[in-house]
C-alpha cells in the first residue's frame, strides 16, 4: 500500500467499532510519518467541508455521527 493510499484510509471517516465507547485514530494513522499525517488531516477537513456542502442540513458525516452519540445519550 502506498502512502497516498494510507493517507486517503485516513482521512475518510471510518473508522473501526469498538466495544466501549472509546475514540480511534484509524489504524492506517501510525503507519504515517509527521508529514503525512498533515496531509491526511487536510484532506479531511477539505472532504468534510464537501460533504458538508451536499448535505441538506449542511453536515458533514463526522457531525452526523457526532450528533448520533450525543442523541443516544452516550
């Protein structure tokens, strides 16, 4: 895998399920130098303002699944 490829795992917003209710780095992040992992987080941020953008209510899907928690009271 190259490290475009690792920075495009991740800078989309899955990431893997737990069994609490912990937050994850996606595991692709600690396979990313310093440099890399700006990269990442300004593809990010750019997919989350699209996606934002397309969206009806303007959210992106990180908010949606923010407001998911908080709605489930977790």
């Amino acid at each position: 895998m190259t490290e475009e490829d690792l920075i495009e795992e991740v800078a989309g917003a899955w990431r893997p399920g737990t069994l609490g209710d912990e937050l994850r780095y996606h595991p692709s992040w600690h396979d990313l130098d310093a440099a890399a992992r700006v990269r990442a987080f300004d593809r990010a941020v750019a997919l989350r303002r699209a996606e934002a953008a397309l969206d009806p209510q303007q959210l992106s899907t990180t908010a949606r699944a923010v407001l998911q928690r908080v709605i489930q009271g977790r």
